[in-house]
C-alpha cells in the first residue's frame, strides 16, 4: 500500500470512529475548522514525510532525526509566535542534540531518506508549536476528530507515491 494510503486510511478510521462516539450538542465554528485543517495538515505531512523516509533509510537514523523535533521546535516558536525561548531552553536543545546524536549517529551519511525525515520532524515541531498556541479546553474530542480527520484529508490529497527503492 502507498504510503499516502496507508496514513490517510489510518487517520481516516480514526476520524470516523470518534465521529460515531461523539457527543451531541457541541457546534463545529470556522475557527474550530480552520485550526483542525492547519493542525491536521502539519501532523499529516509529518506522518506522510516519515513513512516515506522509513523506504530510504535505517531506523536508527530516522529516530535520531525525529527526535530532533525537540531542538527545531523552540526555533519554530520563534519564527511563528517570536516566542523568545527561556534562557535554560539553549543549553537544553544543545544537550538533547548532543545525546541524540550520541546515541544514534555512528557514521552515517545524508540521503534522500534522512532528508525526509528531518522535514517529517519540523512538521510536528510546527504541529506542537501550534497545538499549543491552539489550546483550549472545549470542545477537545471535536479538536481530535478534526485534527485526525485533517490528516487523513492531507494524505489523500497528497496520493502520490515515490517510487519504490530498488533492492
């Protein structure tokens, strides 16, 4: 199955299941709307971006550069909210960064596969940016329908399948 496929019938599902479980009575507004779509689009070009790199590199690679959301997303802050980071948030990154890259970096080389991954992880750095400028209390499992729902639609808009590494 392509990857858009497999991303958008499983977020698709997902969205359909709370769909059903929902409660009654909660109204849906266009800023509900519209902040389900920009997260959904954000986690789902994360989650289309990652599944597509697993066909080109290791798995040791490709959780070194996921976990590398957590140094991008102070930077992502920045740019979109210019969010000064705390003054321990530096040395944090720097530290986080350092032991990722201890643990899982033992020399590997830069592909198309890592390439990938490093876009998935600045997607969901901007996914966590946003969810927390995003977040308030009410109306949380439409939020959630939303968001995977918006996932869902991204992977299938996106439909297209690189093609397949040759072994």
């Amino acid at each position: 199955m392509p990857p858009a496929d497999l991303v958008a019938w499983r977020f698709g599902l997902g969205a359909g299941a709370l769909l059903i479980f929902r409660r009654r009575g909660r109204r849906l507004t266009s800023a509900l709307r519209r902040r389900g779509v920009v997260l959904g689009g954000a986690l789902g070009s994360g989650f289309l971006l990652q599944t597509w790199a697993i066909t080109y590199t290791d798995a040791t690679m490709s959780a070194f550069l996921t976990g590398m959301l957590v140094v991008i997303a102070p930077a992502a802050g920045w740019l979109l909210f210019r969010d000064r980071p705390l003054p321990m948030t530096l040395p944090a990154v720097a530290v986080a960064a350092a032991g990722l890259a201890a643990l899982s970096l033992r020399g590997a080389g830069f592909g198309p596969g890592e390439l990938l991954t490093l876009a998935a992880a600045c997607c969901w750095a901007v996914h966590l940016v946003l969810l927390a400028s995003y977040v308030f209390y009410s109306a949380a499992g439409l939020k959630f329908c939303l968001l995977l729902a918006g996932v869902a639609l991204a992977n299938q808009l996106a439909g297209y399948s690189p093609p397949r590494r040759r072994t």
